[in-house]
C-alpha cells in the first residue's frame, strides 16, 4: 500500500507541474498577442479567448478523466468502495466556509483533497452513453430588487437573510432547480440551510408570471419515477408557495448571473463533510 500510496502521490505531482505548464504557455501567448496587436492591423486579442475555447487548448479540461481515476484510486487505498453517488436531496444543513484560492495554485489543492476525501462523480449522457463525471457546468441566476435589497441583507448576514436564484446544469438542462438558502446566526437554534426544488425547463416563464399553479406542480411531482414520499412532496409544495410569495412581496426579478465548472469532493452517501472547487468563474 505504501508503494502504491507513493506512485499515487507522484502522479499527483506530475499533474500539477502539467498544469503549471499549461499556464504558463496561455500567459506567453496571451503576451505575444498583445505585442502582436500593437503592429498589426488586424487585432486578435479579443477572439483569442473564443479560439482557444472552441478548440479545446490551453485547458485542462482533459485532466477530468484522469483525476477521476486517480481520486478512485487513492478511496481504494483508503479501503473506501467506489460506489455511484446518490441521489441529491432537497434540502441541506450547512455550516461554510470560503476561501479564494490563486489558480496557478488550484491544481495543487485538488491533488491535496483527493488524497483524504474521493470525488463526488455523476453521471451523464455523452454520444448517448452513461459515463462517470467529476466537473459540473452549473449556470446560476440570482434575484433582487432596485434597492438591492437581498444584496445588502445577505452582506450584513442579517438573521433569517434569504436569497433566491434559478440554477441549472449541463447534465439536466431539461430541468431547472429554484433554490432558497437563509442564513441563521450562531444563537439561533436552527442551521442555515439551501432548500429547492426542480420544474421544468419549458414550465419556468409560466412560473415567474404566476401562472404555474402549485396544482401543477405537485402532478409533475407525483409522475416523478422516483416515487416522492408524501412529506417531500408536501414540503416541496409549501416552498414553492413561499418562493413565489416572497418574489412577489419584495418585487424580485433576475439581477445576476454566474457561470462556473464545480467538482466536489466527499464520501458518497455522507455529506458531512463536502469541499467544492468552483473555477472559471464568469459573472
């Protein structure tokens, strides 16, 4: 175990200083172009960006597959199983902590987590194929009002501050998940929590108008295939009355949007403790 823990160890590293390459070559092209601007007629400073997008370079968009590999073979030397992660709940207690990491050094830190908790993979549809994932593309849209209300409350981390967004990913684009999450302080007795539910992509715009009853909802909750219980379908229903009122009484409507890659890490089954890296962050 010791000698696999080592090669283990030494893949990691080399996955760092690959990465590091990488940055380091973007950074000399980004250079070379903005000389390149100065003396040419024609600028490519700003299609730069799109052409090393469409093509794939300059990423380390392929080392998914291989930290994959690599987080499942550390949780084997743990004696953890690999096992598919379940099911996402609706609801969730958390106590966070954020901290900003420089992205030279990400790399670095992701080789460190996986050495102590796997990555939370899922799966997708790819080419019409299952396969396992560990990045998510996950879009966000948060709601306030002129006086920037939830901004400023949220800010202030006032007792019971709440905020409201829309968020979707890249392997259920067919859904999308509204989301509430409050902040209690430490005195009170309850934990802060996010709480959500998903309808429809097609049903959203109705939603907004009002005209997605809650009669609507729970029929598409009851031909759910996975066969709710009656609490979360009552619990479902009730945040999906509350959501509604409150965008209503606060004149809420779509003021941000966020656009990111996540990969998590934890134990399947056990979201006691869970670390996210979020990177290429657009606003």
């Amino acid at each position: 175990r010791r000698v696999h823990g080592a090669a283990a160890d030494a893949l990691g590293e080399e996955y760092v200083r690959l990465a590091s390459f990488v940055a380091i070559n973007k950074l000399a092209l980004d250079k070379i172009i903005k000389k390149h601007d100065k003396h040419a007629t024609n600028a490519f400073g700003e299609l730069f960006p799109f052409y090393l997008a469409r093509n794939h370079l300059m990423t380390t968009k392929f080392f998914d597959d291989h930290v994959l590999a690599l987080s499942d073979f550390y949780a084997r030397l743990r004696g953890e199983a690999v096992v598919k992660p379940v099911q996402v709940g609706s609801s969730f207690e958390r106590q966070s902590i954020k901290y900003w990491v420089h992205p030279q050094d990400a790399m670095t830190v992701l080789m460190i987590i996986i050495k102590n908790l796997p990555v939370y993979a899922f799966r997708s549809t790819q080419g019409g194929e299952q396969v396992r994932n560990c990045v998510s593309d996950i879009k966000s849209t948060y709601y306030d009002n002129e006086q920037l209300y939830v901004y400023h409350t949220r800010v202030k981390r006032e007792e019971g501050a709440s905020l409201i967004r829309i968020r979707w990913y890249d392997n259920k684009d067919d859904l999308l998940f509204v989301e509430r999450k409050i902040h209690h302080e430490g005195w009170v007795v309850d934990q802060s929590a996010k709480e959500r539910f998903a309808i429809p992509a097609r049903h959203m715009d109705s939603f907004m108008a009002g005209r997605y009853s809650v009669d609507q909802f729970e029929q598409f909750l009851r031909q759910s295939p996975e066969r709710l219980p009656e609490d979360i379908i009552t619990f479902q229903k009730g945040l999906f009355e509350e959501v509604h009122q409150r965008m209503g009484a606060y004149d809420l409507y779509p003021s941000l949007r966020t656009h990111y890659n996540r990969i998590a890490f934890q134990i399947p089954g056990d979201a006691t403790v869970r670390i996210s890296v979020d990177f290429d962050v657009r606003l």
